[in-house]
C-alpha cells in the first residue's frame, strides 16, 4: 500500500478475495479473480478521485455492486 502512496487506505481484503474467487468458480476462468479484484479498485478509485464518496464508502459500494452481480442467475 505504500508504494502505491496508499497509506491509511484499508481496502477489505477478506471480502476482495471471496468475490474474486467467486467469480472465477462461476466463469472456470482464473483470470476472471484479477479482473474482479481491478474491477473493484476501479470503480472505487473513481468515485472518490472525483470526490463522490471518501474511500471506505466507495470500497464498500463497489464490493456490494460486484456482490449483486455474482447474485445474478446466468441467462
């Protein structure tokens, strides 16, 4: 986290890894636990760079948005 200049940010790690996991079952692809685990920073980093949430709040907003989409039945 610090070379990263990302002191004081506490990213939950133990959820991150479930959801990544998860969504490499689902797919059989190993890739996809990455993706997720980008995904989620992603959309957490957007929200806060552009002053829409703090980073807690963004963190935990975009693990329950990817939580919601592994929730989906598969067409």
């Amino acid at each position: 986290m610090t070379a990263l200049e990302l002191d004081g940010v506490h990213p939950d790690f133990a959820r991150l890894e479930r959801l990544a996991r998860s969504a490499a079952a689902m797919s059989g692809n190993d890739g996809d636990a990455a993706a997720t685990a980008f995904i989620a920073g992603y959309a957490a980093g957007l929200a806060e760079g552009s002053g829409q949430a703090g980073f807690d709040r963004a963190h935990r907003a975009s693990l329950r948005g990817i939580e919601r989409l592994l929730d989906r039945p598969t067409p």
